[in-house]
C-alpha cells in the first residue's frame, strides 16, 4: 500500500535455505510473501557457534523447521523480537521449547486483545529497554526503542557491522503502516528522527532488501509523511472532511482492497494533526469522524 522507494534494488529471496549476507549475518525468509510483508518475513541468525535470532516469524511449520536446519549444531542464547505482530513473534515460542533459548522484547502487544494482527500470546523472558546492550558470542546488540508501527517495537543495532536491523520500522520496499490505537503516528516520527541523530551503515529489515546509506532513506519516509498530512488539509479544504471520502483520492493508484488499512494509517495522521492543533474534530475522533481545520 505504501510508497516505493526508487533507489533501492530489486532482489531475489529464497524460501527453506539460509542465506550467509555478512560474515555475522544470516537470513532465513518465511514463505508469507502478501501485500503488507513483501517476499515475506526475513529471520536473521546473528553470530557463529553461539547465536542471536531476531524476529523467529509467523507460525509456519515449514518455516520453523528451516529455520532448525538452519541452525544445526548451533546453540541458541538469545531470541530477539522487533516487535508483535503475527509474522514477526509467533515463532518464538516453538523455537524456545526447542533450544531453551530465552526471549527478549520490549513486552507484550500494546494494542489490546481486539487488535488484528496482533500476537497476544508472546510475552519476553526479558524486557528490553532503550539503550541496552545485549553481549554475545563475537557480537554485541544495542537496543533501539523505535514506537510507531507499534507501541512495543524496537530495532537492534549490531556495533560490530555497524548495522540495524529495523524490523517494520523501516522496511526495505515500502513504508510501515501505523494504526491506532497502538500505532502513533507522531511517535513514529520522532522515532525516524531518532535514526537521523545514529551512524548505522546498513538496515536490514525484516522485510525486503538492505538499505545502504540509510539517512537519505529516513529522510524520504519522512518527506512522504509530511507530505501526506498536506494532502488531508488539501482534501478538507476541497470539502472531503470524512476519512471514507479522502481515502480513494489520496490512495487512487492503490489496490482497493487496501484501502481498510489505508485508511487506518490517514486516522493515525488525523489523531497526530488534532493533538498539535492543525485539525479539529467533531467529538472524540474516530476513524469515521468527521475533521475540519483548525
């Protein structure tokens, strides 16, 4: 649904094998290739001998055994999870039972037990916070606080490779949809500002290919959101004040069929623009609100 960035290269993903991309490095891809996860989830395998996963992926069978083969002879120390959503934590949990390994997460899913998507299952072994450094095998992990697509997601920084792995925070081939009420469309912002002030070389994010020179990327995601916003004041100026109306204007080279989700992300941007006093509501607003400016 979002918008695709020129620069960045198409590339291949193969399903069932684990691929060697750094010498620290590897990746093993679910096949849940769709709209919203591009080929599909990426799980990645930090380390040699002793090693991290992060994001283990959706609850596929076929998946969970790739990912065993993957690491046969290996032992597990840490799984790392970006965040809860059904193709990124599931997985954790038959990959625990199988290696003992313990999970790590900034917690449980914030958005409540109606939130689709959501994996309300998983809970982390151990919380997570902003700044703190997991220490491995050969690598060592720092913790990147990243709310917005989530309230819980946080990326991982490898200091010995200089790279992120940024989760849905940053995606290589589209931008992260935000949806209320966990989505926070200002928080996410602030936490693509964030990556700006950091001197990571590489994203590798769980879906899509990696992002090289990652700060004029940043930059173009949020260029894009302002410029969204613009287009929501210009659509109440043309007399489009319900979020129904606006959605196949501003989205009219979308698939249909997204528009639900597109949708979402407008009332994510609305919330954000009535908190800073740009748009008004009428009453508490809703995603079938009615909004006009402020």
């Amino acid at each position: 649904m979002a918008v695709q960035i020129p620069y960045v290269r198409e590339i291949e993903f193969t399903y069932d094998a684990s691929e060697q991309i750094t010498p620290l490095i590897r990746r093993v891809v679910a096949e849940n290739p769709s709209a919203f996860t591009y080929k599909g989830t990426g799980t990645y395998i930090i380390g040699h001998g002793n090693v991290a996963v992060i994001d283990p992926g959706p609850m596929i069978e076929a998946h969970v055994e790739a990912l065993m083969r993957a690491l046969e002879g290996e032992t597990v120390t840490h799984i790392l999870i970006t965040h809860t959503h059904s193709d990124h934590s599931p997985a954790a949990a038959p990959l625990k039972a199988r290696t003992g390994a313990k999970t790590y997460g900034y917690g449980p899913h914030g958005g409540g037990q109606g939130e689709e998507d959501g994996d309300m299952d998983f809970v982390p072994d151990v919380e997570i916070r902003h700044g703190d450094i997991i220490k491995g095998d050969g690598w060592t992990i720092e913790c990147v606080h990243t709310p917005g697509h989530t309230s819980n997601h946080i990326c991982f920084a490898l200091r010995e490779e200089k790279a992120l792995f940024s989760g849905d925070h940053v995606m290589g081939w589209s931008t992260s949809i935000v949806s209320p009420p966990d989505g926070n469309m200002r928080e996410y912002m602030a936490s693509l500002r964030l990556l700006l002030t950091r001197d990571d070389e590489i994203y590798w994010p769980t879906h899509g290919p990696a992002i090289r020179n990652p700060k004029p990327f940043v930059k173009a995601f949020i260029a894009h959101r302002e410029e969204r916003e613009q287009q929501i004041i210009e659509q109440i100026k043309a007399g489009r004040t319900h979020i129904k109306d606006m959605v196949p204007v501003i989205y009219a080279a979308v698939d249909k069929r997204l528009y639900p989700a597109a949708a979402r992300s407008v009332f994510a941007h609305a919330l954000g623009m009535v908190e800073d006093g740009r748009l008004v509501a009428d009453g508490t607003p809703r995603l079938d609100g009615e909004y006009r400016l402020a």
